[in-house]
C-alpha cells in the first residue's frame, strides 16, 4: 500500500513524499538534491535524516527548522 503525498501530514516524522510536498518539489527532484545538493539552494541534507529499511526519515521539526520555521522562537532566547 503506498501512501499519497499531495500534502505533508502532523505526525512528527516524515518520509521523502512529506518533505517534497512540504517543500512543494516533486519526489525525483527531492531525492536527487538529496543524492547531490546544489549550489545556492537549501541542502535538504542538513535536516540530519536516518535511514532505516532503506527508507528515509525525516524529523519533521528540522526540515521546519531548514526552511526558517520557528528559527525565531530559538534566536529571541
């Protein structure tokens, strides 16, 4: 069963399809920046995935953190 990845969901975890729906980019692309980042842009990279069965895992929180999504509770501290 293969789950749809037109938007991301709530749960504190997510798979490539999330991170690609969040990010608005489709999942080939998604996964090729992930293999070879390139210059100028975000490196998904730095979200600090896990692999686990060969599927990719994703804390929800750092890919919010990659984009600037709730940078600025952490920098008023």
């Amino acid at each position: 069963m293969r789950r749809q990845a037109t938007k991301p969901n709530d749960c504190p975890i997510w798979y490539d399809e999330d991170v690609a729906a969040f990010l608005g980019i489709n999942l080939q692309t998604f996964q090729r920046r992930v293999a070879k980042p390139a210059k100028g842009e975000i490196n998904p990279n730095d979200a600090h995935h896990c692999t686990i069965g060969g599927r990719r895992l994703w804390i929800r929180a750092d890919v919010e953190r990659l984009v600037g999504i709730g940078a600025q509770k952490e920098q008023s501290r």
